[in-house]
C-alpha cells in the first residue's frame, strides 16, 4: 500500500498549474498510481471549479453587460455551429512504452511515454537516464539501482524527490513500494538501499551530499544523480 504521498500544498498547485513541469510531472505519474490521491485530486478541480463559475460579476462587467448583448449573440450563434458540426476529432491512444536496463524490463508510467530520455549512464550498480525537460535548475531522471545497491548515506543540498516506480527500496526511515512519493531536503540524511532492485523517477534541484566516513569522497558523484 502507498504510505507516501505529494503535500495538500503540491496537489493544490498541480490543480491549478503552478508547479513547475518536473514537479507537475511526478505529481502526474504519482496520482496515476495513486487511488487516494486521485480522489483528492478529484475534490479540488471540483472545489476550482465551484469557485471558478460562482465569481459574482464586477462593477466593470455589469456597466457593460447592455454593450455586449450583441456579441453574446454572436457567441451563442458559434456555438451552434460548433456543436452542429458532425466531424470527428481523433483521439489517439497512449501506446505502453517499456525501457529495458541491466536485463530489466520496465514499463514506463502514462505521462513519460511521450517525453524522451537519454541513455542511461551506469556507476556501479547505479545507472541514470536524464528526462528531456527544460525546467532551470531542477534536473528530473529515471534512476535505476541493481539489486543489492545502495546510495550511501546523504543529505541534499536543495531538495530531492523520489518516485518509486517499480521494485522496492528502504532507508533509515521505511521501506517503499511502486506509487511512493518521498520528499526529503537539507534536514534529511538516509542511505537508500534495495534487495531485488528498483527503478525512480527523480526530481533533484542540486547534488547530492555525501556525509559520512569513506563516503565524503563520492562527492563528487553526487553529480550523477544530480
């Protein structure tokens, strides 16, 4: 069962398209796999809309409201063309698009089928792919881990996102399974460690920090993931 999920303040800005796309999107490919959030997010768009359509009309609109009779006319004399018109739009299917890393085979999430990836670049038993999305500092990737791997114990400099997409994984704090949505930032340390192997997508916005022991010389890895 999911036990981590995006924030009310993250689902509220993903209703009202004001997450940036990285987020936006792992927000997608988390309500996708997520019943409760789908329900949440149910309940918003119809709180928005609620308020979208009850707006009383301002000072300004009903001063003009005689001058634009005429072109509500028009409007309406549109619409009935548009809806008369018997042509039929074409909707395409989203076909299933499956990646294949170390001998694994994944099926990718709805929202990334249409979005290109580069190949993956493998340190060990990590490999990465980096989403093609021009998003500033935010840097957003699949993020692989053979079985027995792990990440050793960090801390992020900005903030990181995970996304289990497949396999599972475990930390200092729980273990994780397809659907969970981790949100950790300068105030976490964990060192992520999987037994059968795991596949993420995540949302990065500087590099990783290595803090402990032999570990400090991986810093500069921490760019890898970044």
């Amino acid at each position: 069962m999911i036990k981590h999920h995006p924030s009310e303040t993250l689902l509220t800005e993903y209703c009202s398209a004001s997450l940036s796309p990285s987020l936006s999107l792992a927000v997608s490919i988390h309500v996708d796999m997520c019943p409760v959030c789908q329900a949440k997010v149910a309940k918003i768009e119809a709180s928005n809309a609620d308020e979208l359509f009850s707006e009383q009309p301002t000072q300004f609109e009903k001063s003009h409201n005689e001058q634009s009779e005429s072109f509500e006319e028009f409007e309406l004399n549109l619409l009935d063309m548009i809806t008369s018109d018997n042509s039929i739009d074409e909707v395409y299917e989203v076909a299933p698009v499956s990646i294949k890393v170390n001998e694994h085979k994944y099926q990718l999430p709805r929202a990334l089928t249409r979005i290109s990836h580069s190949k993956f670049t493998q340190v060990g038993k990590l490999a990465r792919s980096r989403i093609a999305l021009d998003d500033g500092a935010l840097r957003s990737s699949l993020l692989h881990i053979d079985a027995g791997g792990e990440i050793p114990e960090h801390t992020h400099t900005g903030f990181e996102v995970t996304l289990l997409l497949d396999g599972e994984f475990s930390d200092e704090e729980d273990s994780y399974v397809p659907g969970d949505f981790i949100w950790q930032d300068g105030s976490h340390q964990h060192t992520p460690l999987t037994k059968d192997g795991c596949l993420c997508f995540t949302v990065v916005s500087s590099a990783l920090h290595f803090n402990k022991g032999f570990s400090k010389l991986l810093n500069p890895i921490g760019n890898l993931i970044y």
